[in-house]
C-alpha cells in the first residue's frame, strides 16, 4: 500500500465491525439485496446506509459537511480530529443488531467510488468481506439522474447534466477502474461481484452464491422471504417543475444529514420555514409517481453505451465474469 498510513482508521474493538460489506454500486439493487439477505437467520444488517471508510470524501458525501454562514466554520465528520467519536458512532449502528451465531453487515454504495475506503478497510484486523452489484453502466447512470432529479440535486436535464455537470452521474459506473483499487488491496477470494440483471432474473440462485460466499446455511431462507422490497423509481410528474423547485432549494436536502452524523451540525437540523411552505406545496402540485416512466432520448442513450464500451473494456479480466457481452450484446 502505497503513502502514510493513518492509524486512527484502525479501529481497536475489531470484533465489533461488521462480518461483510455491500459497497455498491449506487442504484443497483442493493436495498433489494440488503432487504433479502437481513431476512436470513443468521443475517444482521445496519438499517442505514453508513458512509463510513469514506466518510471525509467530500466528492461522495457533500452532504456530509456543513458551513455556517455566521461563524464562517465548517463542521466536517474529521477522524484526525475526533477518532473516538467517529468510531464509537460506527460500533453503535451494530451494537442493536448482533446476535450470538450471526453475521453482521452494513451496506455503503459510496464505497465503490472510493479508493481510499478499500484501503481503510484492508487495514481492519478483521477479514472483512466485499459485496458489489454492477447494473448496466448506461441504465445505472440514467436510473442516477432520476435519484438526483427527485432527492433535489439535479437542477439540469438530463442532457445538460452530461454537459455540464456529467461526472455527478457518469462516475458510479466506472466499474473497472472502481474495482482495480479493491483488488489492488483485498485478495480475490473476499470480494463478491453479482450483477443487477442476475440477481432480478435469477434472484435465488443470486442469493445462493452469496450465501456460500458469507458461509450461512441458503436452506434457512423461507419461501416468503423472497417478496423483497424493491426500491422503485419515483419521477416526478412535470420535470421542468422540478428541476425550477430544485434550482430554488439548493440546500434544502443537505439537512437530512444534519443530525445522523457523528459530527452533527444545530444550525442545519431545521430547514426555514418559507422553504417548508414552498416545499409542501411543491409535493401536491408535483408529487413523485411510480407510474410516469421516464423515457431518455435513443441518441443519449447511445451515446452512453459508446461512452462505456470503451471505458470498460478489461472489466470481464479484471473480476474473472462474463460481464460485458450480457449488456452490451443484449442491450435492449
């Protein structure tokens, strides 16, 4: 491992982090996966989505960090400055959810993205396992945009996003280079790679593979554990409408954060009560509907799967699966 290594990011209680991780990739199935496998006996997961080994990355978590306006401080989740706080906090996601004979996990979908999380984790004297879901990298990034457009972080369409702004959509599909840095520093046999489209189609036998995997018995799973949540897009009924909410209201999501954090901010935990007006009134002109299915332009689409036929290749070699051919030579 390459640079200096920052000893407040080995934790010292190694017995209470987590058996196993699914880091990823955004908008790829991982609460339909994280909602089966909790169903398991002999499965715990944390209820939220952590952040943790990549909890200072300001590019995967903006909205980790706070600036106040008045004082003309930054509170920032900081393990330099606050190693006990910032451990204690990750222990605490776990301490409800262990059971004697079980393992326990957490699932991150930032980690995927995030070099220095694989780094941070191979530090662990813990044999911490790895579980990725790939999506088609064009379906994925598209499926981004939506998450982005609702949650009020998209303020372009989709087109003007890969102008102007494409990275916010396009980077969580960089499997291969993504995973380069997990191989780099975890050994082969713990990392898990599935995709979307297997585990959608095939979802037991998908479920199988992991169970041998995380070594639990796949025999304890009972028939009604398969109806699994999935987490459905909701698209705004009137994008233009949306996107002119989301221009107003920058920073009205970044308080979601505020009080979930390790580090937390008082002066964001409340948003301003005319953004709450507009906001509410916003939702009943515009609500989020399963049923309105958005439609990407045929061109745009193309132009994202030329994009990632050529920012791919060598991901098959790399994770040792026939991965590119079931998208790009089935694409439909």
């Amino acid at each position: 491992m390459s640079g200096t290594t920052d000893t407040n990011w080995i934790s010292k209680q190694p017995e209470k982090l987590p058996d196993f991780i699914i880091g990823g990739a955004m908008k790829s199935g991982t609460t339909t996966l994280h909602t089966i496998l909790d169903r398991h006996p002999s499965i715990n997961l944390a209820h939220n989505e952590l952040g943790f080994f990549d909890i200072d990355n300001i590019i995967n978590h903006p909205d980790f960090n706070f600036f106040n306006n008045k004082t003309k401080e930054w509170t920032v989740q900081s393990m330099q400055e606050h190693p006990e706080r910032l451990w204690n906090w990750y222990y605490s996601n776990f301490d409800s959810i262990k059971k004697e004979g079980s393992i326990v996990g957490e699932d991150s979908t930032t980690y995927l993205a995030a070099p220095k999380a694989a780094e941070r984790i191979v530090l662990q004297q813990k044999p911490i396992k790895m579980i990725f879901i790939l999506r088609h990298p064009t379906k994925r990034a598209i499926s981004n945009y939506l998450h982005l457009l609702k949650s009020g972080r998209a303020v372009y369409n989709l087109e003007d996003t890969l102008r102007y702004d494409p990275n916010s959509i396009i980077n969580r599909s960089r499997y291969k280079q993504q995973l380069g840095a997990y191989y780099k520093h975890l050994p082969f046999e713990r990392i898990k790679i599935i995709l979307f489209e297997d585990l959608t189609v095939n979802t037991k036998t998908c479920i199988a593979d992991i169970c041998e995997f995380l070594n639990v018995d796949f025999s304890d799973f009972k028939e009604n554990d398969w109806q699994a949540h999935s987490n459905k897009t909701k698209t705004p009924k009137r994008l233009r409408l949306q996107l002119m909410r989301n221009r107003l209201l920058r920073n009205y999501g970044n308080r979601r954060y505020a009080s979930f954090l390790p580090l937390q901010a008082e002066f964001q935990k409340k948003n301003p009560f005319g953004q709450k007006v507009f906001n509410k009134i916003h939702k009943r002109l515009n609500p989020l509907q399963t049923e309105v299915k958005f439609k990407p332009n045929p061109s745009t689409v193309n132009y994202l799967d030329n994009f990632f036929k050529i920012e791919l290749e060598g991901l098959d070699e790399l994770v040792q699966k026939d991965v590119l051919s079931k998208w790009f030579n089935q694409n439909k």
